[in-house]
C-alpha cells in the first residue's frame, strides 16, 4: 500500500456539505444596519455618561432591575423556541414550529408587559425625555429597543400564520430570516440590559 493512499481521508469522493447564509441575504444587511444604529445609540451613552457620571449613577438606581432581569430570561428564552421553531420546521414537523414560535410570541408579549409597566412607574412620577439625560437616554434606548421587539413579533406572527396554512417552498428560508432578526433583538437586549440598569 503506497503512502499515498494511506494519506486519502475515509470520505474521499464525497462532497462537503454544502454551507449557505440561513435566511435571505436583504435581511442580514438589514440587521447589520440596525446593529450599527444600536452602536451609535450606545456610543452616544457612553460619551455622555462620562460627561454626568454622578447624574447616570443616580439614575440608574431608581430603575428595576429585576424588571430588566426578567426581560432578558424573556428574550433569551423567546430566542430558544424561536431556534427550536427552525429545528422543528427542518425536521419535517410544520406543526411543531408554529407551536414554538407561539410560544416565542408569549414571550415576546411578556416582555412588552413588563415594559409597559416600567413606562408606567416612571411616567406617574412625572419623568419624561426632558428630566435629564439619563432619562433622555434611558427613554429613548429601551423604546427603539420596544420597537424592534414590536416588529418582530409581526413577523413571528406572519410565519405562524403562514406555518399554520401550511409550509411552502420558501418557507424555510423565510423562518431562518425571521429568527436572525429576532436574535438580533436579544442581542441588542442583552448590551442594553447591563449598560443602562446595571454597570456603574
């Protein structure tokens, strides 16, 4: 036997699996300009705290933190149906999916609750985007934050309704899109949880 041969792996003549980029294309440049708008946002936040470091401190005390504590294991766990959601779909099993992304929707409406009420304490105590600029930053961060958990529950509950009808061709590839985005959401949580409520 030549030491050529001995060289050749087991799979020789196989292909490689091949790899793509789950989802679409668009939605990948989408989330990378989001995440970009995130960093400038969060940029922004830096530079002024440094300027009004005391001011930041004694805001971020009166915040919840175990409102913004219960929102990540929201996110983070709307994140896991939203995986098992494609691994359901990608196993053959359409029915599965739609359940776990309903599941991933109750998280998400869990996590609007919660905010709701935080939007609530502050506003009776008369706070507003005028108070200050932890207030300003605080109001306006988790907001743009609420917005893009909003819009990613519409497209949670358009994948639903589209899984529920029945999975075509495109499907698939229209779950992984939509689960990249909500990934993002929790990825942008998961900054913007320890940089407004807890570093210090």
């Amino acid at each position: 036997m030549s030491t050529e041969s001995l060289a050749l792996p087991a799979t020789a003549g196989t292909a490689p699996p091949e790899r793509r980029l789950a989802g679409d294309l668009a939605i990948w440049v989408f989330i990378c300009a989001e995440l970009l708008a995130f960093a400038v946002f969060f940029v922004a936040y830096g530079v002024a705290r440094a300027k009004h470091v005391d001011m930041f401190n004694t805001g971020q005390l009166t915040l919840d933190r175990n409102a913004g504590a219960l929102n990540t294991v929201l996110l983070i766990t709307g994140s896991w149906f939203v995986v098992q959601a494609v691994a359901r779909l990608r196993g053959g099993d359409p029915r599965g999916s739609a359940g776990r992304l309903l599941l991933a929707l109750a998280c998400g409406g869990g996590f609007l609750v919660v905010k709701v009420f935080e939007y609530k304490a502050k506003f009776a105590l008369g706070i507003s985007l005028s108070t200050d600029t932890f207030y300003m930053f605080y109001i306006s961060l988790t907001f743009f934050h609420l917005m893009h958990v909003l819009l990613g529950m519409v497209i949670l509950a358009l994948l639903w309704n589209s899984l529920r009808r029945g999975p075509g061709p495109t499907t698939l590839s229209s779950l992984e899109s939509g689960a990249a985005y909500w990934h993002m959401v929790d990825l942008v949580w998961i900054i913007l949880f320890p940089l407004v409520y807890v570093m210090r």
